[in-house]
C-alpha cells in the first residue's frame, strides 16, 4: 500500500458539489431508493459534524450526520459515508469514520445511529440496536442497525419511529 498525503479537514460549504459527485461514484443511483437516505431528504445537516479526506485538490472521501429523533429525544445519524472507490481499502473511511466519530463526542452528541456493516463499525464500538427497539421510515435489515452511545445511559430512553429534524 503506497502512503497518501491524505489531508482530513471539516466540511466546508464550498465542499457540497464535490460531496454529491463522490457520493454517485461511490454509491450510484441506487443509494436514493434506501431508507437511510430517505430519512435523510428533507432533513436538516449537522455540517459541523461532517468530515472531508482529499489528496491534493481531489477530494476522496467524506462523512456527514444529520439530526434525527425519536419523540422528543434527538441525536445523530451517520452517514452516508463515501470513499472514492479508486482510493477504497487505504483506511480513508476509517480516518473519516474516526474523526466524525469525535466531531460529535466534541459537539457533546449523546448517540450516534447508523445503517452499515457490523463488522466494519465494531471498530468504534457500534454495535447492534436491539430488535424492536428502533424504526426507520423504510425498510432495513436490523442486522445494519448499528449504534453508538456518546454520554453514558443515553440510549436507555431512545427507542421508536426514527424521524428526521427538520432544517
């Protein structure tokens, strides 16, 4: 594996063309039909939250979260994540996972929410919602329904219908 001048910043606003563009080459169109992403249309950004990776002026990767809620209750969802897939398996995802990770301890965030790869995201301690605890407004396979818990006994009143916030 060759080494990068792999250069991890916040998002900017000036960033949201680039992010579209890496996001269709990294998912394609079908990443509009998940229920990850439906919950996300319509819904306010945390930009502060989210993180960019690029290589020189190319930008190659980024995280985004996003307020969500159950009831009164909110916290962050995270996602989605793309990586360029010509810069995949260089742990670009996992210095931006890192870092979004810590934006949100930082912005003292109590839950991070997410839809992925267990396996994946067990590095940073998410682990499974369990079954019947939570709800998103589509389908998801609950295997991929993955959490994190910021502020010690947060998720213990987290539970329901996931809901965007608003912008």
């Amino acid at each position: 594996m060759t080494s990068l001048s792999l250069v991890i910043r916040p998002e900017r606003p000036e960033d949201a063309p680039a992010i579209a563009r890496l996001q269709g080459r990294a998912f394609g169109p079908g990443r509009f039909a998940r229920a990850a992403y439906r919950l996300r249309e319509g819904a306010a950004e945390r930009r502060d939250l989210g993180v960019t990776a690029s290589v020189g002026s190319f930008l190659v990767g980024s995280v985004r979260m996003g307020p969500v809620r159950t009831g009164p209750t909110r916290f962050v969802m995270l996602g989605p994540l793309a990586v360029d897939p010509s810069f995949a398996g260089r742990g670009i995802g996992t210095a931006l996972a890192r870092a979004a990770i810590e934006a949100a301890r930082q912005a003292g965030e109590g839950l991070v929410l997410l839809v992925g790869d267990a396996p994946y995201y067990a590095r940073f301690g998410f682990a499974p919602v369990p079954p019947g605890r939570l709800a998103l407004p589509g389908p998801v396979d609950p295997a991929r329904l993955l959490w994190l818990e910021l502020t010690d006994g947060f998720r213990d009143g987290v539970s329901g219908l996931v809901e965007p916030v608003r912008a």
